[in-house]
C-alpha cells in the first residue's frame, strides 16, 4: 500500500510482495514445530530433548544450506530457487504431519532445513537487483518485516490447530498453506526474474568476472559481516526466547508479563524496521546507522540486566532494545549488499546469513547453562554484550572506496509492462 501511495514502479511493488510473502513462509513454518512439543512428546513417546534435536537438524542444514545456496543463486538464477525452496520446506514440514514414528521427523526436518536455506540469499539478492537503489532501505525493510509477520503468526496458528485437531493436522495444515502460496507465486514469477549480468568481452571480462565461493569466503569484509550475523543471533535469542524463563526465575515476573516482553521486544523490532528503511534511504553512512543501534541497544540491555526493579521496568528495557536493532537492520543489509562484488550477490548474502543460524545453535546452550546454575541476569548480560562486539563488526563492514559495486538498477518505466518468464 505505501509503495502504491509513493508512486512506485509496479514491477518493483510487485517484487516487494512476491518476496515478503515467500520471507512470511520462512518464519511461518520455522516456529511451526515448538508449540506442539507437548502434544508430540505424549503422542511419540519421546522427551523434549529428542524433540529439542528435530529443531537442531532443521537450523544445522539450514546454515549449511545457506551457504549452498548462495552459490546456486549466482549460478542458476534466485527466483528459481526461491521457489524450489518453498515448495521443498512446505511439503516438508506437511510430511511431518504424517511421520509414523519419531525417526521419520529427523529427515524431514532436515529437508525442511534445506528448504529453509534459500530465502535469505534468493530474497535479498532479487531485492538488490529489482529495486531502486534508492528505495532498497525500505524494500529490506519490508522484507523484514513479512518475516516478523510470520514470526507472529505462526505459534498462534500451530498452538489453535493443534490443541483443536492435534499436531499433526497443525502440521499438515501449516505446510499445506506454504506449498499453496509457493504455487500461486509460480504464476507471479516475472516478479522475481532477475537477468544475468551483462560483462564487457576482452580484458574488462576478466576484471569484472564473478569472484568464486573461496574467493568471497577469503574477504575480510565477509568474515566480519559473518560475525556480525553470529553476534546479533545470539542476542536475539536471549533477548526474543530465554529471557522468558530467565524473567520468571531472577526478576520475579509471572509467565503472562515474560511473554508480553517477547512479544514487545518483537513488536519493538518491527517497528524499528520500519523506521529504519526510511533511514536508510536517506543517508550512505548506513555503518553509522547500525553502530549507533546497536551500541544504544547494548547499554539498554546491559542496564535491564543488572537494574534492580519492577519485573514491567526490565520488560520495557527489553522492548527498547528491540527498537535499536530493528532499525540497524535495513542498514545493516545495504551494508551487506554493498560489500558484495558484481555477480556474486548470492555467495555474499548466503555467507553472511548462515551466521544467523549458528548463533540460533550455539548460544541455546550458554543460556541454558546459565539458568540451570540459576544465573538469569547472565542470559540478558550475554545477550546486550553480543550487541556491543558486534558494533566492531559493523564498523569493519563500513563500504570502502575499493570496494566492488554492484550496479544499480535502472528506474524502471512504469508503462512497461514485463514479459512472463519463459
């Protein structure tokens, strides 16, 4: 509706929705499984940590696969994957719906994992290309916040489903509507067509040719973009997920206000998003933007930690922190999408966001570790002290003057009208 109001190219309105619904699906079905751990424990027979490990299979292909998939990507073209993904994971997770036993859930879920790794390389490589360059903070940001939306909606649909009609219809149902929705965007699919790059022949081929997977994993500004993704996982996650039972065990708040602080903290990031596309469209200092966010972040969080207060006082802490990194996030992508050499957008992006999916592995068992020695403050300590590393990281994200660009689209004529994809 804004890109309508503000005079947007269709075709790029078009790549905008196309894109966030697939970002939706991701998010949709990644929390699919967890509400109905209870019912799937009495059902199967198995304890939570064997359940806990269908999440571990998932998130470990899903990094693997992200990596992977940004090779695809540059090689066999985003809008084809996308799709492939969406499909894969949806009929996936649907397929866990009908596991005869627990054994059958691990591979699925690693299918579904694989299916999972495509969207952040696909998505924000077709964003790169489609969009203006001048509306790519926004674009992010939209993108963004699809995926919130689905963070959302997802345990209220799985949780509603399944204590009505049991977790296999949950499941069924959830993976079902996915496989839908990626069918329906295969009619839509000259929205995420993005044309292979056209090089120069002779010497300037050469210069501009497409830097390799090893090549891209060699740069220092992708190994720090990395760590970025690691630092902010693991602050999302003591942030958005311990800190609920870390604000029962050691500030003394009931279930019903630990929940609302996720759900503000969530609320807080979208709305950060928000303001933080709009920012990003209006300056090139996107290192300062993400800096600035996140240190703020890092010094609310450490204060929610240690203050000694009212358990709504932490809750609203942690709510503003979400507020600062939602809006480092649409710079911190431009930075991304910045650093990336010509041809290799997908590599770049498949790198960097497998992070995301190491952080969600490794930082579940620090914080567990610490609330069984009965330390809570440390989950929220660890999580604000992630945020203030990763501004060195952001700092050595910042675009140089040697770096790579990509091009920058073309402003599309709006009475154009694009051609279906062959």
């Amino acid at each position: 509706m804004e890109t309508r109001a503000a005079g947007w190219p269709a075709s790029e309105t078009s790549t905008i929705g196309a894109v966030g619904v697939a970002h939706f699906c991701s998010h949709f079905l990644q929390l699919a499984v967890a509400p109905l751990f209870i019912l799937m424990r009495d059902d199967l027979g198995v304890s939570f940590t064997e359940l806990g490990l269908v999440l571990s299979v998932f998130y470990l292909f899903s990094g693997v696969g992200q990596v992977v998939s940004g090779i695809l990507v540059d090689r066999f073209g985003a809008g084809r994957l996308l799709l492939c993904g969406m499909l894969l994971q949806g009929a996936a997770t649907a397929a866990m719906g009908l596991a005869p036993r627990y054994e059958a859930l691990l591979p699925l879920a690693a299918l579904a994992g694989l299916g999972n790794s495509v969207y952040h390389p696909a998505d924000l490589s077709i964003l790169s290309h489609r969009i203006a360059h001048a509306r790519l903070g926004r674009a992010f940001a939209a993108h963004v916040i699809a995926g919130n939306l689905g963070f959302a909606a997802s345990p209220i649909a799985s949780a509603a489903i399944g204590t009505t009609y049991g977790w296999r219809t949950a499941l069924l149902a959830m993976g079902g509507l996915v496989v839908v929705l990626g069918l329906g965007l295969v009619t839509r699919r000259a929205a995420l067509k993005v044309e292979p790059q056209a090089h120069p022949a002779g010497g300037d081929a050469a210069a501009l040719r497409a830097p390799s997977f090893l090549q891209v994993l060699a740069m220092p500004v992708v190994l720090m973009a990395f760590l970025y993704f690691v630092l902010t996982a693991v602050s999302l996650s003591a942030f958005q997920s311990f800190s609920i039972p870390a604000l029962q065990q050691g500030y003394g708040a009931t279930l019903a206000l630990a929940t609302l602080a996720a759900s503000l903290y969530q609320l807080g990031n979208a709305a950060g998003v928000a303001v933080g596309g709009m920012v990003a469209d209006r300056t090139s200092a996107h290192h300062v933007i993400a800096m600035s966010g996140l240190a703020v972040g890092a010094v609310f969080g450490l204060i929610a930690a240690g203050l000694t207060a009212a358990p709504a006082v932490t809750v609203a802490l942690i709510a503003v922190v979400g507020v600062c990194l939602g809006l480092t996030t649409p710079s911190r992508d431009v930075l991304v999408r910045s650093a990336a050499p010509a041809g290799a957008t997908g590599k770049v992006f498949g790198v960097v966001y497998s992070g995301y999916d190491i952080g969600a592995l490794v930082a579940p068992i620090f914080f567990g570790l610490a609330l069984d020695h009965h330390q809570p403050s440390l989950v929220l300590t660890i999580g604000a002290l992630a945020l203030a590393v990763a501004v060195l990281t952001a700092f050595a994200v910042r675009r140089r003057p040697d770096a790579v660009p990509l091009p920058r689209p073309a402003e599309p004529d709006p009475l154009t009208i694009e051609a279906p994809e062959r």
